[in-house]
C-alpha cells in the first residue's frame, strides 16, 4: 500500500542517518528531514525511529557540586572570542596523539582541529597565525590553565597580537563549555568509532567530518 511504501521510504532515510552519523538523536535527525525538503508528520516519524531502535539512550546528568554561578557569554559577532582546548587519543599501534580545537564562541564554527604527536607552545602559535591569515585574530582566547597556554611564549605571542586570554578557573571546565561540547561531539562521532592506523587518517576523516559539522549538521 502507499502508506506502508512512505513507512519504508522514513525508515530507509531514518536508518541511513543513522550509519551516516551514529551520535544523532530523533530531534537532530527530525530537523534534517526538515532541511531535506521532507514532508512528513513528526509523530509519525519519531515512531518509525523507535520501531527501528534507533533511540539513542541519554546519560543521566551528573550532580555538580555548588558553587558560585558564571554566565558564559555568546558574542554577537565572529572573532569576538575563541575557545581552545587539547584532546587526547591513540593510534591502533599504540601510539599517543593530541589534537588541537579551537572554535569562534559566536556560532560553534570549527576554525581548526589539528592532530599532532606534540603540540609545544611554539607549535600552537604557528597554528594559530596560519588560521588567522584568513580569518583573522580574535580579541580574546578563553582557555584552560594547560602549560602550554600558560607559557612565556603563548602569553608574549598574544601581547604581540592585542589578544586578551581568558583564563578558566582550574577545575572549572564549564567555564570553556561552549569547546568542552564541541569535544564531546568530536569524540562521540570521529575519535571513538574509528580505530586510525596513522595520523594522516586521522586528518583525512576529520576533514570530511569538518564540512559537515559545520556546513550540513542542522
């Protein structure tokens, strides 16, 4: 019937999302239906994603311990404020890797994702001046107490360029939360379910990852 062909049509659709970006949950994949131009009823949908087991099960929130409030200002504007943290992960041999992210706080945009075996104050400048010949230096970096970041060389670089850095409390991640979820995501949707021989394969898979995270995720 035509009615059990459009059934198969939402979960041919459904389940193709799903392989695509195993990390998405019904409102995400419900939202890009959206985009894609798809005329379907939402209750109808969402139970076609659950006859296909496609729920997604949610962790429950830890408790955080008390203490003083800070609001996390979004800019109203690009180059207003970047946020920078290290990650950390291992090569299929064994190896360690550490991966460089820095996002603009204003829209989530990913400016960089860099894997490398060693990412030294130095290095980190480099980077960031490359990224900055064509977007530009922000007027702040909010970033974590890491050493790198709280070196002579990262602190006189950033004098050089008039940027402010915003250091967050030690212990305080979510102070940088707009990055430590931009982590989480990396790591649920590229670092965790994939086991990378090399790190060119780890820059090949976040590039095509990249152009989606930022131009096609609803």
């Amino acid at each position: 019937s035509t009615k059990k062909v459009a059934n198969n049509e939402i979960a041919n659709y459904l389940t193709g999302l799903a392989k695509v970006h195993p990390r998405w949950g019904f409102d995400k994949m419900m939202a890009k239906a959206k985009l894609d131009k798809k005329i379907w009823n939402h209750k109808r949908v969402h139970r076609i994603y659950c006859e296909q087991g496609l729920n997604i099960r949610i962790k429950p929130r830890k408790r955080l311990p008390s203490g003083e409030s800070k609001i996390l200002v979004q800019p109203t504007r690009p180059n207003v404020c970047w946020s920078l943290d290290f990650m950390v992960d291992v090569l299929q041999h064994g190896g360690s890797f550490r991966i460089l992210n820095v996002i603009d706080d204003y829209n989530r945009e990913a400016l960089l994702i860099e894997p490398r075996h060693s990412l030294p104050a130095f290095t980190v400048t480099l980077l960031l001046d490359q990224l900055a010949l064509h977007r530009g230096y922000p007027d702040m970096i909010r970033i974590d107490n890491g050493t790198e970041l709280t070196s002579k060389i990262f602190r006189e670089w950033a004098a050089r360029h008039n940027i402010l850095l915003h250091y967050i409390q030690p212990g305080k991640p979510a102070q940088n939360a707009f990055i430590e979820r931009f982590n989480r995501t990396y790591r649920e949707e590229v670092l965790d379910i994939h086991w990378f021989m090399n790190l060119a394969e780890v820059r090949y898979i976040t590039k095509e990852w990249l152009n989606t995270y930022n131009y096609q995720r609803p």
